[in-house]
C-alpha cells in the first residue's frame, strides 16, 4: 500500500524574546568583563596615580660644590645594592655637625630634583643623607609602591644606625609631600630626636578622587596606597616640625597641582590632631623677608631644641 506523502518540515523558528534575552546577556556579559579589567588595571597600576618618578640623575651636590659620598646600600641575596643615596657631610667644625637628617623625597622626580632641598638643608651645618626610592634614579626596582618606599626608608635608617653608627638620638627624620608619610612611620618605630614634615601630600583616597575613573570602582576592595601620616604621628612620641612652605618659592619645595600637594589646611589638619611636643611654620612669604632664610632659620631653631 502506497504511503500518502509527508508535508515539508518547517524549519525551527526562533523567539524575537530569546534573541533580545541573548543578546542583553551578551552585553552584560562584555560590560562585566570591562568592569573587571578595570579593576584590575587599577589595583595593578594604582600606583601611576601617585608616583611620578624619574631615572634621570642630572645634577648631584657636586653640581653645587658641595663634597658627597654616593651611597649603594640594601644589599639583596645576589649581594647587589638595591638603593642609591647621597651623603653630604656637614662642614668641619659646624654646629651639629655630630648630626643627620634622613630626608625622605616627594613621590615626583629623583634625587636630582631635591639638590635645591637638599643643598637648603645642608646649609644648615648639619649632615644630610639622601637616597631615592625604589623605582626613582639608580635605585634598583620596576617601580614605586607605599609598601616598598617605607621599607627603602627603613633600610635608609639602618644603614645610618648600623653602618654609620649613628644613634637615634643624633636622628632627625625629614619627610616632603609623600616622604612624610614614611617619616611619621619611622619616628614612630625608631624614636629619632625629631621629625620634620614638609607639605604633607593628600591621602590616596584623595588622589584617586580626582581620577573620574575611579569614582566607578569599589576602592573599598581595591586600594592599597592609603599614604595617611596620621597613624604614625599618632603612636610617635617624639618632636615634630610641620612646615607650610606651600607657594613659598623656598627651593626644593613642591609645585601645586589641581589635587593639592602641600595644601596649607591638610598641614594644620595634621598638627591640630598630633600631639606635643609640635612646633607649626607657616613659612610662606612675609614682606621683606626671603623664604630660603626663613626656612634655615627655622630648622636651626628645630635643631637647637631636639639636638641637646
């Protein structure tokens, strides 16, 4: 018996809905992948935000006259020296010339940017070791982060406390922009004679603010730059100098910038909650006076008190 013949089959039809479904999943899919490299890219190079550094060494104090010993130091476990510093003896005969300052650059540049700062401090007659960070200059490193910079600081200490032979009492630490943040940290884990902060630099969160980017992260999960000096002097029992040189034109200070290096309220902020014994300059320009003298002056008068 013949078998009627089949009708075509119709091909399989499919719904507008799920094709928009597929398609917004799709979308979702891609924006979250986005997000997340987002994410990452900014908890990988976080640091691009904060740190601005230079291998470029174009002037050392031998540039300005001035006798200094180039500094290797933090040796790793191949017995290569990670950091590169300078040490300025102060001059025969001086003052304090029994005494250091550790001075602990901003996050811009090298050493070489800090040679007016530097020479400045020297001029006081009091010695003066410099050295750049990880990341910055001839220091070893990819680049520069909060973890790594304070570690370089205290590797800075150690080799003036136990290869200078330098006591703490004979210390002070001098911290400008970021470096404050590092030297807080250190009067508060070493106790030296003094710490001097010099336009503290904002906090990270403060920084990142300014990034439109970062206003859509979650930077409770993300962020590990914090550069908050407040816990350090907090827990330092020793003198603090705050100076405010912001606009001050003394040499070696740092350049505003929209996000406010060296605003003048975050440098009372911080020494209205520190405690005592504080000192505050506000070393800005007055009529008749020149801020380079201003400014020795005032460090001489720091000396004098913590240097005894």
């Amino acid at each position: 018996m013949a078998r009627s013949p089949q009708p075509p089959s119709q091909p399989p039809t499919v719904s507008p809905r799920w094709l928009l479904t597929t398609f917004a999943l799709t979308l979702l899919l891609a924006a979250l992948c986005g997000y997340a490299a987002l994410c990452l890219l900014f908890y990988q190079g976080q640091w691009q935000l904060i740190y601005h550094p230079s291998r470029k060494i174009s002037a050392t104090p031998a540039t300005a006259g001035l006798p200094f010993e180039e500094i290797h130091f933090d040796v790793n476990d191949a017995g290569q020296p990670q950091l590169d510093g300078w040490y300025l003896p102060a001059p025969p005969g001086s003052k304090y010339v029994t005494a250091t300052v550790l001075y602990l650059h901003d996050a811009r540049g090298s050493l070489s940017d800090c040679l007016p700062a530097i020479t400045t401090l020297r001029t006081t007659g009091i010695n003066v070791f410099a050295f750049d960070y990880q990341g910055f200059g001839r220091s070893a490193g990819a680049h520069p982060t909060e973890r790594l910079a304070f570690d370089d600081s205290i590797a800075a200490w150690t080799w003036l406390t136990d290869i200078r032979h330098i006591p703490p009492r004979s210390l002070i630490v001098f911290g400008d922009g970021v470096g404050a943040v590092f030297a807080s940290r250190l009067a508060a884990q070493f106790a030296p004679a003094g710490v001097i902060l010099e336009d503290p630099s904002p906090s990270a969160r403060q920084i990142f603010s300014t990034d439109a980017r970062t206003r859509i992260l979650p930077l409770w999960l993300l962020q590990n730059e914090k550069l908050d000096p407040a816990p350090g002097l907090a827990a330092a029992h020793v003198p603090r100098l705050f100076l405010d040189v912001h606009g001050a034109g003394v040499p070696g200070t740092p350049f505003v910038t929209a996000i406010g290096w060296g605003d003048s309220a975050r440098t009372r902020a911080l020494f209205d909650a520190s405690s005592y014994p504080k000192q505050y300059f506000d070393l800005r320009p007055l009529p008749g006076t020149r801020p380079d003298s201003a400014f020795t002056a005032t460090l001489r008068r720091f000396f004098d008190d913590v240097l005894r």
